[in-house]
C-alpha cells in the first residue's frame, strides 16, 4: 500500500470523504486527524500584514494607539 497525507478545506471535507467511502475496502484504510489551528495563530500574539516586523508587541501598540485616541477625545470635550 502506498500512504498519503492531504490537507483539506472543511467546505469539501465530506465530498472527500464520500468518495473514500465509497472505494472498496480492502484497498483503502482511511485514518483521519483534525488539526486544530494554534493558539498563537488565532490570539493575534504576531503582527501580521502592513504591520509585520514593524511591531514588536502588537497588544502593547494597541493600547498605546488607543491610549492616545482617548486622550485626543477627552479633551476635545473639554474645552
């Protein structure tokens, strides 16, 4: 037997899977793994696009962005 590792958009997932499904036993051994994405890709812990390498810290950057953002606000109201 030959293996195979394939990574699959979840949208065709099913329509894959249908067709394994369907081949004849004894030529096909399916073992599926879901892989979950990391915590850093989804926490936003690296900057990413126009911001990439330029920030070191994305979440100290934002709060010092709005930080400042606030103050301007404030004292527009102030005066």
């Amino acid at each position: 037997m030959q293996q195979i590792t394939i990574n699959i958009n979840p949208s065709i997932y099913e329509h894959i899977m249908f067709f394994l499904r369907n081949l004849p036993k004894n030529l096909v051994d399916i073992q599926t793994q879901t892989i979950k994405k990391k915590p850093s890709q989804s926490s936003g812990s690296k900057a990413f696009g126009l911001l990439n390498g330029k920030i070191k810290d994305p979440v100290a950057w934002q709060k010092a962005i709005r930080e400042e953002s606030d103050r301007d606000i404030y004292q527009d109201f102030q005066r």
